[in-house]
C-alpha cells in the first residue's frame, strides 16, 4: 500500500499548543524541522491529523543522500502574530541544493519539543528533483494563508 498524506493540524498538536509545549517566537521560541517523505509508491504509512510525532515517520521518511539529510532542514520561525481573530505562525521558505529525490510530502516537527507534530503537509502527488534545488515555499504569514493557522 502506498503512502497516504493528508494536510493537516495533528490533533495532538492542538492540546500541545494550550499546555505550551509549542513556542514558534523567531528569537526565543523552540527548533522546528521539515523532514520529506518518500515518493508515493515508495512508502506504506498514512500521515495527517492523527500524526503526533516525527517518529512515526518511521522508513517513510527519506533516507540521507542526494542533496537530503535525513531528519530534515531546520526552520526559521516567524513570530506569532493575529489578525481579526485569526492566531498565525509562518516559517522562511527552505531549500535542499544539489538534491535528487522524489518526495509525496512533509511533516514539521519541534525538535525542542521531543519532536512533536506541529504540521502535515501532502504536496498533492510526487515531486521530483534531479540534480537541483527543491525549494520548500511557505505561503504568506497572514490570517488566511500562513501554514500554521488557528481560528
């Protein structure tokens, strides 16, 4: 069975962020990564809400090698802020440079937080880089479009 991703806040993240266990501050606030996932065929797992840990990622993840190291970039935060009644968090774009791989998606996790879920993303279908950069662009930090939203 293929891997299977869906968008999503994981559940466990949204109680994590009432008993604080999430800090995206840019200057103080905890370590956040993105770790790739494997190409559709090439995994078994099923990723998005109930996701509650990097470690379930298990073999899905892809492994070092070819412009990836496993475990992922390290994010920039960008500092909470709300609009209307809208809290949002963001991150600056990253990039893998002289990479080769194919990925079906991503999972952001606090590393300051005993790597905890904080987001599951589907890339909506396989993504291929052959010997480039794949660029990670994070839509704008705003009430209706930052990844990190609550309402």
């Amino acid at each position: 069975m293929p891997i299977s991703i869906t968008t999503a806040m994981p559940t466990s993240f949204k109680g994590e962020v009432l008993q604080a266990l999430h800090n995206f501050t840019l200057s103080t606030g905890n370590v956040f990564k993105i770790a790739l996932l494997k190409a559709t065929a090439a995994g078994a797992g099923t990723y998005g809400a109930a996701t509650t840990n990097y470690s379930n990622l298990t073999t899905d993840e892809l492994g070092s090698g070819s412009g990836y190291t496993t475990g992922g970039n390290t994010l920039t935060n960008v500092t909470p802020t709300t609009s209307g009644t809208t809290g949002f968090t963001d991150f600056a774009d990253t990039t893998w440079t002289a990479a080769t791989f194919t990925t079906c998606g991503a999972l952001i996790y606090n590393t300051s937080s005993s790597n905890r879920a904080a987001a599951v993303l589907s890339f909506g279908g396989d993504q291929t880089v052959s010997s480039g950069d794949f660029q990670i662009q994070f839509p704008a930090a705003a009430a209706a479009t930052a990844i990190i939203r609550i309402a």
